[in-house]
C-alpha cells in the first residue's frame, strides 16, 4: 500500500465513524435487570463445557461461571484497549495533523475510549472482579505500550481484536446469551471492524518495509502476545466463583477439546493473515503452540 492507498483508507474509514459511531451510555440500557437465565456466553463457549468439572455444576452454577469468564474477556479487552490507545497516540505524535491517517488515528482512540468505558460499565454491571493480568505480562503490556513499533505493533494488537471480534460476533446473534452482553458485543463488533481494517492495511505496509532481522524480532515479540492473549483470555481466577481451585481449573480448560476448538476457531482468521504475512515462524512456534490458538 502506498501513501496515497493508506490516505484513501483513513479517508473510508473516517466517513464510516462518522455515519456508524455509538454513544454506550445512550445505546444501552444499564438500569434493565439481568434475565436470570440466559447466559453470559453461548454455553458450548465456555470453558469448562462438556467436562467432567461442568458436569458437576449445578446450572445456576454454570451460568455464574460464564458470567465471569465474560468479565475476563472484557477485562483484558480492557488492557489491550488502554496499550491501543497508548500507541496510536506516540505514533500520531510523529504524523502530520492534516493527514487522514492520523486522524483516523484519533478518530480511533476515541471509539476506543468508548469501548473502555463500556467494558468497565458491564463489568460494574456483572458485579464481578477486574480480572487483571499477572505481573509479568503487566510488565510486558508497560513495555509494548512504549517502545512497539512497526509490524510488532500491530499484530500483537490484531490478535486481540480479530479473536474478540469472533467471540462478540457469534454472542451478539445468540438470544440465549444476556441482552446487556449482546448489545455491549454488537456495537464492539461495528466499531472494532473499522480497527480491523486500519491495522490489516497498516501491518501488510509494514512488513514490507521491514527488514530481515527487524522482522525476526518482531515475529518473537508476536508469539509472546499471542502465548498470553489464548493464556489469559479465561483468568485462572473465574474458578474461584463456583468453587473451583484456579490452577485445576485453568488445566481442566487447556485439556478441554470443546475449548481448545473454541480458541482455535477464535483466533482462525488473524492466524491465517498472520501466515500469509509470514509473522508466525522461527523460535516464537513454541509459544504459538501452548497459546492454543495454531
């Protein structure tokens, strides 16, 4: 893609936030009550499904449990949103304000904005924890957040959105899932599209300005967002809230078929545009693998 692509695309994509941007605090109704039996994800979604763990669970026990397996994913939503917004704007810093690549730039901090406040407004909501990450990876997002650049960027952020967008995609469309969780996903789901393709675009631009050792870096760099996106989606700690240990929890679920078909299918389409970019090979493979999401 050259400039003039790139400029054609911000120009699209600003005219799109203009005519499809959503306001949460107006779009959703935050004082409706929770319906006491749907879901909070598709049953067969969650992570314990199908096991002998879950089959142990009472059905109110089930449906606790999916409703803090929501607020993880929008917990880390959340961090990976907060890391967006930290890089868009060091890069807008660098740009020319009169570009429509920056500012779409902008245009996209402010959904994100939004989209932080929405996920922070559910989980209040849900009246369950922030499932935060560990310290490790705090320590890594505080990294990435202020010195990635490049292909690195915006693939380790990709990852996160294209594999939300999945899992939103499908919860917006089932009525067995809760109303305020459908409705939280549709809107994410049209906005994050315009993400989607601003940092597809970006990311094939980038590759094909890198060179070979800035790439095999990068490609590391990567696996390691990938390792803890498919780690940490479902925090060890939601077992806790049907009385589960964390740790037999968490392995329970990264033995489960049913769930290791669910990462994989959530994260199909990023790792295939992934490949193609050639982003997933070299010493990362080994993390690619225990993410579950190859």
């Amino acid at each position: 893609m050259d400039l003039s692509d790139r400029s054609q695309t911000a120009t699209r994509l600003l005219r799109s936030s203009a005519a499809h941007s959503y306001d949460p605090g107006v779009e959703i109704d935050w004082d409706a009550p929770l319906v006491p039996d749907l879901w909070f994800v598709p049953e067969r979604r969650c992570s314990l499904y199908g096991t002998e763990l879950w089959e142990k669970l009472t059905p109110d026990q089930r449906r606790i449990l999916t409703r803090h397996e929501v607020a993880s994913v929008a917990s880390l939503g959340v961090w990976f949103e907060t890391i967006l917004m930290q890089l868009l704007v060091r890069d807008y810093y660098k740009q020319d304000p009169t570009s429509p690549h920056a500012q779409y730039a902008l245009t996209e901090v402010a959904d994100e904005c939004r989209h932080s406040v929405m996920f922070g407004r559910m989980i209040a909501k849900l009246e369950t924890p922030v499932y935060r990450v560990g310290a490790w990876d705090n320590t890594l997002g505080k990294f990435i957040a202020t010195t990635a650049t490049g292909p690195r960027m915006y693939a380790a952020i990709l990852i996160a959105e294209e594999i939300l967008d999945t899992l939103q995609r499908e919860a917006s469309a089932d009525e067995t899932v809760q109303p305020l969780v459908r409705m939280v996903s549709r809107i994410h789901v049209i906005e994050e599209a315009r993400h989607v393709r601003y940092a597809r675009e970006e990311l094939a631009r980038q590759v094909r300005a890198a060179g070979k050792k800035r790439l095999a870096y990068d490609r590391l760099v990567i696996a390691r967002a990938a390792y803890m996106i498919g780690r940490r989606l479902i925090a060890p700690e939601v077992y806790r809230s049907v009385g589960i240990d964390p740790q037999l929890g968490s392995r329970v679920a990264r033995t489960n078929p049913y769930y290791t078909e669910t990462l994989k299918w959530a994260g199909e389409k990023v790792v295939a545009f992934l490949r193609d970019l050639d982003l997933i090979a070299g010493p990362g493979m080994a993390l690619w693998r225990r993410s579950g999401l190859l």
